[in-house]
C-alpha cells in the first residue's frame, strides 16, 4: 500500500485523495488532486508530496501472475485426468481389458522367471558336486529342500495369478491357453532337473568314476537342456505376447 502526504504554503488549497485501477491492480493507485479557483501568480508556489510504500508490495502482482498460471496449470490437469463421459463404447472396454491381461501376463512371466533362476540353482549345485564329490552331497541336499520351498511358493502364486488371468472372461482366454502350455513344459522341466539331481546323487554315493557317471547321465542331461531351450522359447514367446 503507498501511503501519501501533501503540503503546501497555499491557504485554503483543497485535496483529494481516491485511486485508480488499471490492468493487474489488485489495490489500486493513490491519486492526489489539487482544486484552486482564481489562481494569480502569487501562486505559483512549491508544493511537497510525501509517500511511505512496504517494499513487499512490489511482489503483489507477480505473485498474483504466478499464481494464476499455477492454478491454470492445475486445472488442465484436473481435466485431463476426469472422465466425463456418461457411456463408455466398447473399444473403451476392450482396451481396458487388454491392459489389465497384460498386467497380468508380466505378473506370471516373473513367476516363471523366479522358477527358471531357481532351477539354475540345482544346476550350479550339481555342478559344485562334481567337484566335491561325497563331501558336498549334505550341502547339496540342503540346496534341493530350499530350492523345493521356493518353487511350492512360486507355484501357488502362479495358480493364483492364472485364475485371476482366468477370471478376465474373453479377454485372458486366448492368454490362459498360451500360460497353460508355459506350465505344462515347465512341470515337465522341472521334473527332468529333480530326477536328473536324484541320479547324480546316486552315482556319487556310489563313487563311480567321473567317465561312468557322464556317460550313465548324457541322455537325462540332453533331454533337459532340450526342455529347459524350450521352456526359455516359450516364456520368450509369452512375454512378447503380453506386449
């Protein structure tokens, strides 16, 4: 706020204060005007006008600017954000449902993914006995019931996950079919790993030599390579699917 004083040595000189308001005023200008009839060159006087305006003031109008444009910018958003319409058409619905079958999909393709980096685990483990021989079948025993846990929990997570899947009516049909194949070869690759771990188990008990024990565990250990290709082909072609 600007606020003014005004004085004179002219008697008898009215003044009056009000304000005007232009563009982007928000509390107006102070207006001083000076009435005087029967003006003679005695008059022609010095006059002082005096004034006191808080600095803060001069951040009013931008302030205001910025804030206008601030909530302009909320408002678009708001907008943008609300669905008004009153009947939604069917590509509405479809494409809502395709979105959540995919969400769905990329759900179950982890749990595939944990399964496969869990199975990986035997693997190594097998591995790491053949090195250690007899010494390692404890460990490695342990490494196969806590491999064994983690893919009971992944697989009553998939269960969930397809049932939901399942639940999506048309949409998560065509999907269902692609997951059920998925997990019928994966069910088939992990029993191939169990009993390809079980033999080997069996051979190292038994201390047979290493050239034995390759040559009694080459069919299983091809046969699993082929179905664990296959499984990674088909999770592949499932994530591709979800996309």
């Amino acid at each position: 706020m600007l606020n003014t004083s005004f004085t004179t040595t002219v008697h008898n000189l009215p003044c009056d204060d009000y304000e005007v308001r232009v563009v982007l005023d928000t509390a107006g200008r102070p207006v001083v005007v000076l009435r005087k009839s029967k003006v003679v060159d005695e008059h022609d006087m010095e006059f002082q006008i005096t004034y006191r305006f808080s600095s803060l003031s001069m951040l009013r109008e931008p302030f205001l600017i910025v804030g206008a444009l601030l909530l302009f910018f909320l408002t678009c958003m708001a907008y943008m954000r609300m669905d008004l319409t009153i009947s939604k058409d069917t590509q509405y619905f479809e494409r809502e449902s395709q979105e959540q079958v995919a969400d769905a999909l990329a759900k179950i393709c982890s749990l595939f993914a944990s399964r496969a980096a869990a199975l990986d685990r035997l693997d190594r483990s097998l591995e790491d006995l053949g090195k250690t021989g007899q010494s390692g079948i404890e460990a490695c025993l342990a490494e196969k019931a806590g491999i064994t846990r983690t893919l009971d929990d992944l697989a009553s997570k998939l269960k969930d996950a397809i049932l939901e899947i399942e639940r999506m009516g048309p949409a998560g049909r065509g999907a269902v079919a692609e997951v059920r194949q998925l997990q019928a070869k994966e069910s088939e690759k992990k029993t191939l790993a169990m009993q390809l771990f079980g033999q080997k188990i069996d051979c190292v008990r038994r201390e047979l030599p290493i050239s034995s024990i390759e040559q009694k565990l080459k069919g299983p250990e091809d046969k699993y390579a082929v179905t664990k290709a296959k499984v990674q082909e088909m999770l592949a072609d499932l994530k591709e699917y979800a996309n």
